[in-house]
C-alpha cells in the first residue's frame, strides 16, 4: 500500500489547490459490519487521500 500510494498520491491539482488524493486504489466496505466500524472506516480510508470508497451491501 505504502509504495503505491508514494506513487500515484496526488497532493496538487492542476490549478495548484491542494487536494490530496490517492486515485490509483480503493476500499469495499464489508456489510455486516456496525456504524461504528463502517465510520471508522471511512475514516481511515479517507485520511489515506482513497476517493473510491463503497460498501458491500450497495453492490
């Protein structure tokens, strides 16, 4: 995980704003699990710069 997001992270867009983002993975959310583990999560995920984020129990 480490080495793919070193490289494909995306910390500016092409304006220069910054936007922080990893494109190039994401995280299928398993649908047995509570709120609190589903926004725990989301979380986590979220803080790795993951914009492709869904759960089990939408697909």
């Amino acid at each position: 995980m480490k080495d793919d997001r070193d490289a494909h992270f995306v910390e500016n867009n092409a304006a220069g704003v910054k936007v922080n983002r990893w494109l190039s993975t994401g995280m299928l959310c398993a649908s047995a699990a509570s709120n609190e583990t589903g926004m725990l999560t989301q979380k986590f995920v979220r803080s790795l710069g993951m914009l492709a984020v869904d759960n089990q129990a939408r697909v």
